[in-house]
C-alpha cells in the first residue's frame, strides 16, 4: 500500500494536487455553513428517568419554562409596574411561539418578587419540544427586548443559544490565532517558510473536510455544535504531528540521494507507514465516544475520528504529492543561518542536544522511567479532588444577558425556583397527588412543594424547590431521597428537572464508560501490534497513556476548577469541571 502510495504521488503529483485544491473549494462553499445546522448541546440519555419525566410532562401539555423576563425598578405594589408587566405579558402571549406567561400578578407569588421588592420576572414557557427550535425562540425573545430599559432577558433557552453562539465565536477566535501562531511553530521546526506551510495547508484541508463531512451527517441525524471545537483542535494539533513525521524524514532522505520515487518510498514506508498507524490509533480511541447516547459525545467521537483518519489521509496522499512537485525548494524562504541548521538537522549527527539527552536517557533507563513516572503520578494527584458541573449561564461571560439575568434571580429573589424539582405522576386517585406531595414537602433538603396540577392524559405535575442550587452535591441528594419517596399504589412516578438530569447523567456515563474505555485498550493493542509486531510496546504505550492523561486531568483541576490562573487567563472557575 506504502509503495503504491509513493508511486502515486510521483507520478502523479499535479493530478493529486488539483483535486486537492477542488476538494478544499467544494468542502468550504459546502462544509462552510456548518455551524448554523448543528444541533445544540445535548446531554440527554433518553434512557433516563429525567429524560422520561420530561417527555411525558410534556406530552401531557406540560412546559418547562425557556425564558426568563427580568424587570428592575418595578416596585410590584405600584400601579405604574402593573400596567408595565401586564403590557408586557401581552405581548409576549400574542407570539405564536409561546404557551404561557406566568409572573407575580397571575400567581400573587412572592417567588416572583425580588428580596428588596423593587424588581420582578416572568417565566416563560415555549411551545416546542425541539430543543433547537426552542432555544430559537427564546433568543428572538432575547432580541426582541433587548435595549428596553429595566429589562434583562435570560432562561435556560436563551443561555443555551447564547453559549452556541459563544462557542461559535471562541472557535473563530481560536483559529484565527492558531493559524499564525501555527505558521511560527512551524517555522521555527522546519526552518523554512515553504515546509512551514506545509502543517497549516494539512489542518486547512483536514478540518474544512471533516466539515463537510459533518454538514452530511447532521442532514441524517442530530449532530452537536460541540463537535466543532475537538474537530478544529484536533485537525490543527494532527496537521503538525504528521507533518513533522514526513516532511522531516523526506528532508532527511533527499538531503542523501535527491528527490525521486526511491526517497518517495523510503518516507512513505517509514514516516507514512506511522502516519497511518496513528491515524487509526487515535481514530478508534475517538470511535469509542460513539458508545455514549449524549448528542455532545458521540458527536464529538464522530468529529474526532474523521479528522484524524482525514489528517491522516491528506498527510499519505496530497502532502507526497507537493513535496514531489517541491523537491529541493521545500527548503526554500529560509533565513541564511537557518538554512545551515536545516542542512545539518536533515543529517544524522552524534552531538547536540538531542543526541546528548538520548544517550542520557539510554545509559539511565531505570531511574530516568523512575523519576519521569512520579512526576507525572504527582501532577495526577489534584483529579483525586476533581468535581463535575453542568453547563448553565455562569458559563458565560458577565456581558451576555443570560449570565445577567441568572445572577441577578440567583442572588436578588428567593433562591432557586427557576430550577425546580418536576415530579409527573400518572395513574392515581384523585387524592393521591396531594399525599405524595406532603410527603415530598417533608423530604430533607426539599424548601417548598406546590400544590399538584393536573394535566393531561391522566398525568399530574408537582413542583419542589431545592434548598441548595441545581448541580450542588447537596441538591443532588435531594433528588434522590425524592425519588425514594414511595410512590401512591398503583402510580408511576418519574423525578425529573435540572438537577435529575444532571445525575441521570452522570450515571449515564458511569454505566457507559467502561464499554468506551474497554474499546480503547482493545483498540490500542491491537493496532499497536499489527504496527510493531510486540505485545510489550502496546502495553507500555498504554501506561504512559495513562500517566499522561491523569497528569493533563491534574492540571485541568488546577487551573481550571481550583482557579490557580484565574486572573492571568480571564477566566472565572465555578469550582469544577
């Protein structure tokens, strides 16, 4: 396949790199619009009790509300406020996107009242079950209002949508920064300005494919905007890996005997020969995502692995094919005194610094392997100490209305009722309901219970609040002593809301990981030993995978849940992962 691989490229290089180019033309205009047909995050495990709940609340009639309206300076007892809600009610009702409008002058609930009693919401619920469709209608709320004096429009349909958007922006951010800084790398590693483009040309490829590919697979099922962020770090984080691998052993190989296919093969039989190996290494690692029901996961398994094998892809066939038409200029644009460091580095030398910490390490293996391991183990230590979080509005900067509108329900009104317990009973008497709600009202952890509602299809809602916030361990448990509240003879009970499916979801991944994890290790030996033909590489690399990962972990619990660089990356911890 290898040699087969060389020959192409050396014969027909200009064909290769045409359609390279046509490819990359077709992919944009296609894959360019990828974004926009995403679906949103998409932690649900259909098979969960939380996700079971809401779907029957919602068969039933019932609406979890997706916007919340905040108004300030609007003293409740003013007949100036009440004309100002009200009018505002009305209009919010008259869209055909909306199914009800509850705030203070419906309920006469001190729930909607702010501590101080100058300020008021409105909880608005959305008439589509399509989490896309829903988040859009809440950010054309979000717009609509936008600019009114007094008023702050957030909830969880509009914090979802602006965290899209956030992401879509960031990731925009991200590549026009990494293409540069990614140049320079480049740049300093091959010490050419022709090689250095070489890695950047790879990721272009790799990633705008990977996107078409993406715009494909969303048209046939519900792929999550998530996957676009491990798709553009992955793609450009490849582009180089096996850039270097080729473009620096071909270097190596034409600085002995010139260009030609006989250097062509002796790269693609080595440097490809790994190249494809690890393409299918990483790809199935990624594969192993796919396991998982949450949109966001397999999502991203699915993203991850096509770039991988599309990296892999262009760096055995398009990447050949211009450093045959290139030859000897892809030394090129090269400073004079980095053009000697070129020359010398494509000859095998014994000095240096890279030949003298080889030969250290080879002379010391043991305690080398020794102190190198116990440094990674103790950079491990703080993912002992990790803690989840969910995503929710404080995942966005202070800016973004969604963020504001959280803080200030979260901090200036009683605590907690925008994320309440959502308990759907089905087949009772009609007494039933209200004794299963005194006995949740007396649950430890549970602040207030409503009085049960009835919906449709024999189905009936209650509401409990929480003393603690949504994703807290504290509330956590709350959901579970609520579900082991005994259900009236003869009902079925389901325990859903925020905070039921942040459990159910954790649970989720408990049960699936090992399927993911077993799919790694198998994948890994197996692939390995086709490559080296040795049972003891793949097991080794599989340690070091481990020490590795349990030292990044230990960082991200540094920097990220502790806060260690808060201030130097702008960034504000919520206190986990």
């Amino acid at each position: 396949m290898f040699d087969t691989l060389a020959r192409l490229a050396d014969r027909r290089a200009r064909r290769v790199g045409f359609l390279a180019v046509a490819f990359f033309l077709a992919a944009g205009a296609l894959g360019g619009s990828v974004a926009d047909r995403l679906d949103p995050y998409g932690a649900d495990d259909p098979a969960t009790e939380a996700v079971e709940a809401r779907d029957q609340l919602q068969a039933a009639g019932h609406r979890v509300p997706g916007a919340i309206v905040v108004v300030d300076d609007a003293p409740v007892a003013k007949p100036t406020t009440r004309a100002r809600i009200v009018a505002l009610e009305r209009e919010l009702r008259g869209r055909g996107d909306v199914q009800s409008v509850t705030g203070y002058y419906d309920t006469r609930s001190r729930d909607f009242v702010s501590n101080d009693g100058q300020a008021t919401y409105l909880a608005v619920a959305l008439k589509s079950t399509d989490d896309k469709k829903w988040q859009e209608a809440g950010a054309d709320i979000a717009e609509r209002l936008a600019g009114r004096p007094g008023v702050t429009v957030g909830g969880a349909a509009v914090a979802q949508e602006q965290v899209n958007k956030q992401v879509e922006e960031d990731l925009r951010t991200a590549e026009l920064l990494a293409f540069p800084l990614l140049f320079l790398l480049s740049f300093v590693f091959f010490r050419s300005g022709v090689a250095a483009l070489l890695p950047v040309m790879i990721g272009l490829l790799a990633i705008v494919g990977t996107f078409l590919i993406l715009r494909v697979a969303s048209e046939l099922g519900s792929i999550s905007i998530f996957a676009l962020n491990l798709t553009t770090g992955l793609g450009l984080g490849l582009a180089i890996d096996y850039s270097l691998f080729v473009v620096s052993r071909y270097r190596e190989e034409i600085a002995k005997d010139g260009p030609g296919l006989a250097a062509m093969r002796r790269v693609m039989a080595t440097a490809g020969r790994t190249v494809f190996f690890s393409s299918l290494t990483v790809a199935a690692a990624l594969a192993s995502l796919l396991v998982f029901p949450q949109r966001f996961l397999y999502s991203m398994g699915l993203g991850g692995s096509l770039v991988a094998l599309l990296a892999a892809a262009v760096s055995l066939t398009v990447l050949p094919a211009v450093l045959t038409l290139l030859g000897t200029r892809v030394n090129s644009l090269a400073p004079r005194f980095l053009q000697r460091r070129a020359e010398a580095d494509a000859r095998p030398d014994e000095q240096g610094f890279w030949y003298r910490l080889s030969r250290f390490v080879m002379r010391r293996p043991a305690p080398v392997a020794t102190l190198s391991a116990l440094l990674l183990i103790v950079m491990g230590l703080p993912f002992l100490g990790i803690k989840f979080n969910t995503v929710d509005p404080t995942v966005l900067p202070e800016s973004a209305s969604a963020r504001q509108a959280y803080d200030t329900v979260s901090e200036e009104f009683p605590p907690y009722r925008e994320t309440p317990i959502w308990v759907s009973v089905e087949g009772t008497g009609p007494g039933a309901p209200a004794q299963l709600a005194a006995r949740i009202r007396r649950t430890e952890g549970v602040a207030a219970v409503a009085p049960p509602r009835r919906l449709g299809g024999g189905v009936t809602v209650i509401q409990a609040v929480s003393k603690n916030s949504f994703a807290s361990e504290a509330s956590q448990s709350t959901v579970e002593r609520v579900r082991d509240v005994a259900a009236p003879p003869g009902a079925t009970v389901l325990v859903g809301g925020a905070t039921a499916d942040f459990v159910d979801f954790q649970g989720s991944l408990t049960r699936h990981l090992p399927i993911a994890f077993a799919i790694i290790v198998l994948a890994t030996l197996v692939i390995l030993f086709l490559m080296t033909g040795s049972v003891v590489l793949p097991i080794k690399s599989l340690i070091m995978n481990v020490l590795n990962l349990s030292a990044v972990f230990g960082l991200l619990v540094l920097i990220f849940q502790d806060g260690r660089l808060d201030g130097f990356l702008d960034y504000s911890s919520p206190g986990a992962i």
